[in-house]
C-alpha cells in the first residue's frame, strides 16, 4: 500500500477531551460540564475538569506531535473558554491561550485545522433551549466570524460543526449526550438550525476574510439490507440512510432536505422553517 505524495498525516482531539482547566482564566460552563455532573449521566462520574490537562501542558503537546511527524493537526476551540455565556463578551484569556498554541504549531511545521464547534455549547445558551433556539445561529455565527478575526491570517482552513447529527440528535432526542433533552421538537428543529448555522458561519467567516476552506465533519454510515424484498426494512433504510447522511448532504450540496425526512417531520419541521431558509440551505 502507497498512500499520495501529498498526503497530510495529522491527528485530532476536541477541547472538552483534553484541554482540563475547566473553572480557570474566565472559563464559563459548557452543556457537558453539566451532563458530566448529573449523577448516571457518564461513567464513573468523570469530567473534563483536568483531562489531559492540555491547556497547561500545549507546548509538551506540540512536541510530541512534532516527533510524531504529523503535518496537521485539527482541535477544536471551546467557545466558553472565549465567551463564557455565549453572547458578546469576551475572555481575552481564552483568545490568547489559542494564539499560543496557533503560533507553536506553525513554528513546529504543523498545520493548524480548527473546529468551530465540537459539541461544547454555552450552558447560558442551553437554559434558552441551546441548539432548539434560533438565537443560537446567531450566536454561533458571531462566534464563527470573530474566529477567523482572531486566527484567520494565519489558518485559512476551518471545520465548523463536528458530527451535526451527533450532537443534535443524541443531545435533544435520545438524551444520551449532552445536554441530555429527550424532546423531538427540539431535536427536528436543532438539526435544521445546524444546518442553517453551518451556511450562515461559512458566509460571515468569508466576508471578514476571502479565500478560506470551510466544511463540517459529518459522521456517515451505510444501511445494507439483508432481504431486498423485505419492503419495511427496505424502506426504514432509506430513511435511516436521509435521517442521517442526506439530511446534511442533500442541504448543502442541492439546498434542500430529504422529501421522505419533510414528510416525515411535517409540522415539526415547517414551523421552524422561516421564510428564505430555503435560500440559506445551500
């Protein structure tokens, strides 16, 4: 096996796995600092309070990362360790703690991949409903565009929502992740905002700056079906296969949801559609 010449060796981590400092230098709470410590939520009760303690050990980190050979590196910014409450105020401590290990990794020869977004939100913006609530686009989207203010003469190329369906439908149907709601309105209407929030960020980010890479990391899977003529499992695979690959393709690639999942969803997902989104799909 021979893998391309340019071919980019590289690793990724999300904040909350391994950057510790949980309370310290203005960090406010995040969804998963709270499911962490709602008894029976997570094994053994364990948080991310120290983790890997990366926060404080980054340029340990990085060296290790150098004599690994990696050529990049994708992390994830904790949007708490910024904006603590999710809203307009800022917590210069957590920006620079991001310049630093921006500014070590290219002084490393490592290529700096960031996402947006892995699953952390703002326990402020939870108790309004978090990825339920329409203001959470906006939030997120100034979110997105002070990003690549701070960092984006150095990165051009971003991730901006890790896994959607992830922490869309484990966090707001199943319950099984943060922040733990096990509500179908409020799952069907955090995924179309998930939608929205990826489009509307990639147009803010290219608008403070030109020539930037964006795209969402999207966990995809296959449905084979054993019995081709079983035409119930044939058609729960078909709307397993839009529940959850098209839903997100199909948006940003022909700006428009799966019509099996429309009907599915019905009102459920028409009055969270608001005039033009249609528009902003794609």
């Amino acid at each position: 096996m021979s893998f391309p010449e340019k071919f980019i060796w590289g690793a990724a981590t999300a904040s909350f796995q391994i950057e510790g400092a949980g309370r310290e230098d203005g960090k406010g709470p995040s969804i998963w600092d709270k499911f962490c410590a709602t008894p029976g939520k997570v094994a053994n009760g364990d948080d991310g309070m120290v983790a890997c303690d990366h926060y404080h050990r980054s340029p340990e980190d990085v060296k290790i990362m150098n004599a690994l050979g990696l050529d990049s590196y994708r992390f994830s910014i904790a949007w708490t360790r910024l904006f603590p409450n999710g809203d307009s105020v800022r917590e210069q401590r957590g920006f620079d703690f991001y310049d630093r290990l921006i500014d070590d990794l290219l002084a490393n020869g490592i290529t700096p991949l960031p996402t947006m977004f892995h699953w952390d939100l703002p326990q402020a913006l939870q108790d309004k409903d978090g990825w339920a609530n329409r203001e959470t686009v906006s939030r997120f989207v100034d979110y997105g565009a002070s990003l690549i203010e701070a960092y984006g003469d150095r990165i051009s190329k971003w991730v901006t929502l890790n896994e959607p369906w992830c922490f869309t439908w484990l966090g707001y149907m199943s319950g099984v992740h943060a922040p733990g709601v096990q509500n179908f309105d409020h799952a069907v209407a955090a995924a179309h905002h998930s939608v929205i929030a990826h489009s509307q960020v990639i147009e803010a980010a290219r608008s403070v700056r030109s020539g930037l890479l964006l795209g969402q990391a999207l966990n995809m899977t296959n449905y084979r079906v054993m019995n081709p003529e079983d035409v119930d499992v044939v058609e729960l695979a078909k709307l397993q296969d839009s529940h959850v690959n098209r839903w997100w393709l199909d948006a940003e690639h022909f700006g428009h949801y799966p019509q099996d999942l429309v009907d599915h969803y019905g009102e459920r997902l028409t009055r969270v559609m608001l005039p033009g989104d249609e528009n902003k799909l794609k």
